[in-house]
C-alpha cells in the first residue's frame, strides 16, 4: 500500500468510514472498518495525520489513535460540513473530514484526557440534577397552586409545602393527590 499522509475518520457507533490519500492527494484508500478493526487498521500504518469531527467518543478515539504514534486533530462538525461535496453520506463526510484537515486556517479542538472528560461529566450531571429538581419543585408548586395552596418561589418555600402535604389532618389535599406529590417532595427534597 501507498504511504497515507493524511486520513480522514467518520466516527460512528459500530461502523466506521476512513479516506486516506498520499502526499500528492490521491486516494490511497476509502473503506469501512468495525469498530474492532479500528485500532488494527491504525497500527498497520505508518504515522500520519488523522481528522475527526469532534462527537460523541471523538476525544476517546483521538487518544486511542494518538497513542499509536498518530497526530490526531478534531474539528467542530459545523467547519467539516462546508467541505461535504454532494449527498451526505458516512464516506462524504470522511472526504470531507480529510479535505479540511488540511486546510491552513482550519481551527481545531482541544483533545480531552479522560480525566478531563470526567471533570466535565461531573459539571454536567450535577447540572442535570439541578435542572431536574427545579422541574419538579416547579411541578410541585403548580400542582399545590391547583388545590389553593401557594407558596413563594425558593427552596425554602418548598419545605412549608412539604408541610402541607405531611399533614395529613389537612383538608385541602385529597389523599390521591397527597399520596402522588409525597413522591415528587421525597424526590426534589431528599
């Protein structure tokens, strides 16, 4: 096989599209791999560049291929698409990921260690958990509005409802209703 200088990766799921070309541009090879010939097919080459769109398993696969002696460089998918040619397609896109790659002014992502994916994770689920227990506070407050019962907005507010729906000498809330939002408080207080 021809020495590949540069190839451009269409990540996906299970299966992955690959176009590589020779130091004068011609196409040395456009096929696809299985997620486990990934890896295989990288050692069995000489180092060279390798472009990704920066997606979902983007900077694990970057740090898999750059182990292998690689250069890797991921790019925002929205820079690659000006480069598409025709028809989106999975080997369209690996032509055009080899294409801009090479572009001078072409502005690339940061690859992410696995540890500084972690740090990320961290901010997103705590994120997530806090957008979920303002839904529900939020939920939990209009429901208790429907049945007369108001309370000011903050979590502080929310304890004086929980109140409400513990107190079950209270005649205000039906027992189906009580039994329901007890659910949603011990979720969004616990």
């Amino acid at each position: 096989m021809e020495k590949i200088v540069t190839v451009g990766l269409d990540l996906a799921k299970s299966i992955f599209q690959i176009h590589a070309v020779a130091a004068d541009g011609r196409v040395v090879a456009r096929r696809s791999l299985r997620r486990s010939q990934l890896s295989d097919f990288f050692r069995g080459i000489e180092h060279c560049l390798v472009g990704m769109e920066a997606c979902a398993s983007a900077h694990y696969w970057a740090n898999v291929i750059s182990q292998l002696g690689h250069t890797v460089r991921l790019m925002p998918p929205a820079y690659v698409k000006a480069y598409v040619k025709r028809n989106k397609t999975d080997a369209a896109d690996a032509e055009a990921i080899c294409e801009a790659i090479t572009r001078p002014t072409m502005r690339f992502v940061a690859i992410k260690s696995p540890q500084e994916q972690a740090a990320g994770m961290v901010l997103k689920t705590r994120d997530l958990f806090v957008r979920q227990r303002t839904q529900m506070v939020n939920a939990l407050r209009a429901h208790m509005a429907e049945l007369g019962i108001i309370a000011a907005t903050g979590m502080t507010s929310v304890v004086k409802l929980t109140a409400v729906l513990r107190d079950e000498e209270d005649p205000r809330l039906p027992i189906t209703a009580r039994l329901a939002l007890l659910e949603w408080s011990n979720r969004s207080t616990g």
